[in-house]
C-alpha cells in the first residue's frame, strides 16, 4: 500500500510580540500544562495567576524585547525557516506547530492531513527526551487526534530524541570548532541544558542520562583533551529541587579557578530564543565578566544551519 508521509515539527512555542499582554497570554498556556507543573489545580492556579504571571510579565517581556529579530521571535524565525527548508530538502510536506501558541500542534495536523497526508513522522525539537517537552507533544497529537471529526486517523511515526544521533553530534562538533577558529580555543567548553525537577528524575524521566550522552559524544567527537568540558543545568523555576551543577553558579566561579576564557554551547535547544540568547548570552555573559573573566563567547544553536537540516531530514526519512 503506497502511503504519503508528512512531517510535523513541534517546538515549545513564543510571545507573539515582546509585550506583558503577550507574555501573560504565552506563560498562561505554558504554566497550565500539567507536564510542565504538576501540582493540583487548585493550589497552582491562584500562585500562577496571582503572583508569578503579573509579576513576571513585565520582565520577561523586557528580556524578549532585548533579544527580538525584525522578522519576530528568534524561536519562531528560526523554526520557520527549518520547516521550509526540511520541505523544499526532502520534497514532503512539512507542517509547525507550536505546544504553546501560534500556529498550534493541531492546526498544523489538520494543514497535513489536507494535503493528503496518511502518515505523519512527528519530530519534538528537543535532542534529549524529557516528560515535560517530549511527552508534552505526544499528548497534544493525541488530543487533537481524538477531537478530529472525520473518523480516519493518520499513521503516526514519533520521535522521541534524537540525542545520539550521528548527524546532531556531527553538527555539534562543527559548531564548536567553528566557534573555536573563530574565536580562539577557550580554557574551558560548558555545555549547558535545560534543567528539569529532581523529582521528575526519580519518577522515571531519564532526561539527564540523554544530555550527559550528548555531552560525552560531543567530548569524544572533539578529541580536545587541553580544553576542559562541564555539563551544568540552566534556567530553574520554582522552589523544588532542579538538576545540578547549576549553569549560573558554576559560570560564576570559573574565573577563580583559572578559567579566564569560556564558549558556552546549549545542545538542548533547537533554535536560539530567550533561554539561549538572553539567558545565556547576556545574563550569564554578564556573571562571567563581572567574576573576572576575560573572554566569553556563546556558540549558537543548530538553528537554520545546513548541517541541522540534514540531521532532520535523516530523521524524517528514517521514519517514514
């Protein structure tokens, strides 16, 4: 039987503008989701939208501004161009949706299925597998599949990671030593992820396991052992405890070990946005130089990059 894959790319979504309304509207969708933050409602509800939403938005909204592209977000700029790309590449239809906001995960479904689409390959944009973004968009495939009208349901391929994956490694590899030429070998390489609740850990989530993989095949791809490498976890929320080392505090404390001049990379991320730009580049840059560093250089995600869209396309077609 002759079928027509497609493929849907799912990233985790952005403000539509560097505004508080934006912001308040984005972080209301984002906070809601129960993968993200699992409390009951009826304790969650009133912290997010009484306290951590008005109080945030303003801030959050500044920190967007300092990093926006004249075409829009970097997130949304940069996923846009990998799905028009991906497509013109492999010759499929290639549809994006967004976890959280515009264009969502259902309508991007629902553009698949009306070109003729029987089998959708769903690509996550997050290399390491994690609970709170991975099942994140198994979940929302699924409720949409289960809302559809028409009673046909579309064969789907998913991607759960992709964290070891040659050519994401390759891409890595080519990244840094780009960054390298470019700026001179470093004292030392962080390589910072997203981090998650220890809790999620113990449950069964085996994100760290994924990124400490990344990072020891990215380790070995270099063969640079003059250039000490850390693996630390950034952008915490919330009260509990997160995976450690912490990225901000480690970053801090480099100067007075000697480490005057540091690149940073962030392998969990699949396009530049707030977390990588503003996070790291800028606050984090910011730590560094203050401490004593002299030297701080952030190597940018995969974003639109040849070798990022050759990754895809390997992952698409060894799905379909």
């Amino acid at each position: 039987m002759t079928t027509k894959p497609g493929v849907l790319l799912v990233n985790l979504g952005t403000p539509t503008e560097p505004t508080p309304q934006a912001v308040k509207k984005f972080l209301s969708k984002f906070l809601h989701d129960y993968r993200v933050v699992d409390l009951p409602r009826i304790i969650w509800c009133p912290i997010l939208h009484g306290a951590i939403i008005p109080l945030r938005a303003k801030r959050v909204a500044k920190a967007y501004a300092s990093i926006w592209m004249d075409e829009g977000s970097p997130l949304m700029v940069y996923s846009v161009r990998q799905a028009r790309m991906l497509a013109q590449e492999t010759g499929l239809p290639v549809a994006l949706g967004m976890s959280y906001g515009e264009p969502s995960i259902g309508g991007a479904i629902d553009e698949l299925l009306a070109k003729g689409v029987d089998r959708i390959i769903v690509i996550p944009l997050y290399p390491q597998f994690s609970s709170s973004t991975v099942s994140s968009v198994w979940d929302s495939v699924s409720r949409h599949l289960q809302t559809m009208k028409n009673r046909y349901t579309p064969a789907i391929s998913f991607i759960n990671d992709y964290a070891d994956h040659p050519a994401y490694i390759e891409g890595l590899r080519a990244s840094v030593e780009a960054s390298f030429a470019a700026n001179g070998v470093p004292d030392a390489l962080l390589v910072s992820y997203h981090g998650i609740p220890v809790r999620f850990e113990k449950e069964g989530d085996n994100y760290r396991e994924r990124c400490e993989l990344t990072t020891k095949l990215l380790i070995e791809a270099l063969n640079m052992p003059s250039v000490k490498i850390m693996m630390t976890f950034q952008s915490r929320f919330g009260r509990e405890p997160w995976l450690t080392p912490f990225t901000d505090e480690t970053i801090q404390g480099l100067p007075a070990q000697g480490i005057k001049s540091l690149q940073v990379i962030s392998p969990g991320f699949a396009a530049d946005c707030l977390e990588t730009l503003e996070e790291l580049d800028e606050q984090n840059r910011e730590f560094f130089m203050h401490a004593g560093g002299t030297s701080f250089h952030y190597i940018p995600a995969l974003n639109d990059t040849p070798a990022h869209i050759e990754l895809l396309r390997q992952l698409a077609e060894g799905a379909k």
